[in-house]
C-alpha cells in the first residue's frame, strides 16, 4: 500500500469525523419553555389573526394548549422543538378521550395526526352555558 493510500484514508476518516460532529452539534434543539397562558395567546394570535378566544386551558406539563373560539376549537401542542396548531370543530375536542389525565384529540392530519394534551379534566368543570355550545 502507497504513502497516497494512506493520506486519503486518514483525510477522509477525517472528513466523516467533522460530519458526525457538525451533525450531532446541529440535532442540539433549543430549551423550550413550559406553555404558559401568555405564550399560549400569542402563538394562538400568530397562528390565527383575528380569531377571539372564549376560553384557554393550558396542559399541565406545558406541552400544548386548547381555545375555544367561537364554533372552532384551536389546538396547540408541541412538535419537535415548537409548536404546531391545528383548527376543529369544538363538538369533536368536547368528545375526545380523556383517560389517565390526557385529552387525546384526533385532528386527522398527516402531519400532526394527534395532540395529546395533559389535563386536569376534561371538558373542564368550569365550562358555562356559554362555552358548552
């Protein structure tokens, strides 16, 4: 084997070492922060311009969050290291499974084709008249 051989093993070993770590610094995501009511209304007033929210439940591992808005229900939660939203009819997040203190609601998207969001109770025992409908 010539001297040539080995300097291009050693300077390509080199180049899959640089790749590697150029990859596992990139895959670091950024620290999210918990939801909060705050946060949760901003990104619901980014993602939906114009639209009021009747009402607001946080999860409690701060992972997502659902509106209500009207006839609509907005849904918030936690995909990869931001959020996605989502828009349903607020009949279907009324009758979505809660079992073990989790809100599974089915948006029948391909890309998010869940939330699951951790609450105390669901629907909400200070649910009005209002919001009922």
């Amino acid at each position: 084997m010539s001297q040539a051989f080995f300097i291009q093993l050693a300077a390509s070993g080199l180049a899959v070492t640089l790749l590697v770590a150029l990859a596992a610094w990139a895959s670091i995501a950024r620290p999210n922060q918990p939801l909060s009511d705050a946060r949760a209304r901003a990104l619901f007033a980014e993602e939906f311009p114009g639209r009021t929210l009747d009402g607001l439940w946080v999860a409690v591992d701060g992972k997502g969050a659902l509106a209500k808005s009207g006839a609509a229900a907005l849904v918030l939660c936690r995909f990869g290291d931001g959020f996605v939203a989502r828009q349903i009819p607020w009949g279907q997040a009324l009758s979505a499974a809660f079992r073990k203190g989790e809100l599974c609601i089915d948006l029948a998207d391909i890309a998010a084709p869940r939330a699951v969001l951790a609450l105390q109770s669901w629907p909400p025992k200070d649910l009005g008249k209002d919001l009922a409908a």
